[in-house]
C-alpha cells in the first residue's frame, strides 16, 4: 500500500478507497500527499462497492483506485463482472487500481474469491496484493507479495530497497514452504471460519438491537448497533470494561462506520459462544 501510494502518487492525486474499509489506505495517501476520497459502502447494497457511483467519482486528478474483495471489514466480495468494470476505469497509464485481495481464499462461495487477475488487461492496469499472514495465519511474520505492472517494477524496487531491504531470509523459506506444501490446513482453517460464520450470523440476527449481512469472505461480521443511539466506540468501549468482550469500534474503519463494530472470528468457538452470551446479556443495559 505504502509503496504504491509513494511510487503514484503526486501532490494532490486523488485516490478512491472503500470506507469502511482498511485504515492504512487513507493514512497511507495523506503521507504522499495525496487526497483520499472515499466511496462508502452501503448495507442496502450488502457492503459491495456500486461502480456507478465510483464511475462518477473518478475524475483526471484520479491516480488509484482501491479495491479490497474479499473485504475488511465487511466480508463483502465482489463479483466478476463488478470487478471488470472497475478493471476498464483504469488505463495503466495515468489511472491504476490497486487490488488488495489479502483474503482471497478465505471464501466461503467456492474455493477462491474472484479476482481482477482473471481478466489479462489487469498485468499492465493492476498492482495486486497478496500476503502470508491470513491464508496461512502468518501475521506475526510479515511478509506479503505484490504482483505489478512491468514499467512500474523499478520504482517499487528502488523503495524497497530503500526502506525494507527484503524479509527475513528465514521468513521467506517459510513463506516458500507454506506456499508448496500440502495445503490441508489453510483449507480446514477456512472450512472452522465458515462453520463459525454460520454459526455467529444467525445468532446475531435473532438479537433484537443488532443485525449483521453475511459476510461472504474474510473472517469478520458487521454488526450494524444503530438501534442503540449510541456512538460505537462508546459501545465498543463499554462491552469491553463491562462485558469483557473486545470488539471493534466501526469508525476505527472510516467515518461511516459510525454506528457499527466489528467481530472477528480468529477466535476459538467457546470464546466466540461466550462473547454472544455476553452480548445478549449486555447489550439491553444500553438502551437508553
Ligand atoms: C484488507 C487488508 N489489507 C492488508 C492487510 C495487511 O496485512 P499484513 O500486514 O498482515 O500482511 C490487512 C490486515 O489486516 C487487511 O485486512
């Protein structure tokens, strides 16, 4: 994200992003210097971008577009045809998108989420990113990968020298033998994920002061608190001095996740058994 902003990104460049969305984005544009615009995400229309709406917000200050699917913090996964339509905004020359599918296999409609490197136009339009740390739960290691458009290749290089240098030798021999080995666990991983989902979701939607889309990838559910009348860090806050149960507040994730937190569930299913408990047992005292 950070190279990519620094490598396109000129004073005053536009760069679309999905609020909610991943933090580093926005704060990732302001150091280049650019602006951040955000495209919100609406639960009318499950949390997927609407690419009407992004067509209409592109104009020539635009430099990159942001994609995330599947999508934190929502679930939210795009489809093929939306995601070629964003690919035919971009011309890889002035505009690029960058495509962040870190949850690409975490997908529960299939064995992968679809992805823009389906189509061929997307090696000269998209940098895509990928990364160890949640197909293989590897966050601890750091280590990632970006796939790029081939003129863009020594400007990345030149950063990356400049300010990584290179992941831990030891790190990427991991990384190489996550990646050829049997691939048994990530699939059991993503199968426990699914198994919790589906779980969570309908708990959550039989308590009468919150609700939540099913999120369709990813490991996180959406929990929409607007019938509290409260501000969600104020929620977030008191669930967890009170109830013991540590979830996100939504506006850690933009401006319009006001009024939502969000759930993970890289978390065992007794603790996560417990914290609806909890929620169930806590969440009326709020209201006012
Ligand atoms: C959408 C998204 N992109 C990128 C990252 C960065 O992942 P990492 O730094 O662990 O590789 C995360 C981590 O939460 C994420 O949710």
């Amino acid at each position: 994200i950070f190279y990519t902003m620094m490598a396109l990104v000129n004073p005053g460049d536009e760069v679309i992003y999905p609020d909610p969305g991943y933090p580093i984005y926005s704060s990732a544009v302001r150091f280049a210097g650019g602006v951040p615009k955000p495209i919100v995400l609406r639960e009318e229309n499950d949390f997927r971008l609407d690419v009407d709406e992004l067509k209409k917000m592109v104009t020539h200050k635009t430099k990159v577009i942001i994609v995330n699917s599947p999508h934190n913090p929502t679930g939210s996964v795009l489809n093929k045809e939306e995601l070629k339509a964003i690919l035919d905004l971009a011309d890889g020359e002035r505009l690029f998108i960058l495509c962040d599918e870190l949850y690409h296999r975490i997908y529960y409609g299939g064995e992968m989420a679809p992805s823009m490197y389906e189509f061929p136009e997307a090696k000269e339009k998209v940098i895509l990113m990928e990364g160890f740390s949640k197909i293989y739960a590897m966050t601890g290691w750091r280590l990632g990968y970006g796939v790029l458009p081939p003129d863009l290749v020594p400007w990345f290089s030149k950063l990356q020298t400049n300010v990584y240098s290179h992941a831990p030798a030891f790190v990427q021999v991991a990384g190489i033998e996550a990646y050829n080995g049997p691939q048994d666990a990530p699939k059991a991983m993503v199968e426990e994920f699914k198994r919790r989902r589906d779980y969570i979701v309908p708990r959550l939607n039989s308590m009468d002061l919150v609700h939540c889309v099913e999120p369709k990838g990813a490991f996180y559910a959406w929990l929409n608190i607007k019938k509290l009348n409260r501000p969600s860090n104020e929620v977030a806050e008191y669930l967890l001095n009170e109830a013991g149960v540590a979830l996100l507040t939504g506006t850690s994730f933009g401006e319009s996740g006001e009024g939502y937190l969000r759930m993970s569930y890289a978390a065992s299913m007794e603790d996560i058994k417990y914290g609806l408990d909890q929620l169930e047992k806590y969440l009326p005292k709020l209201v006012k």
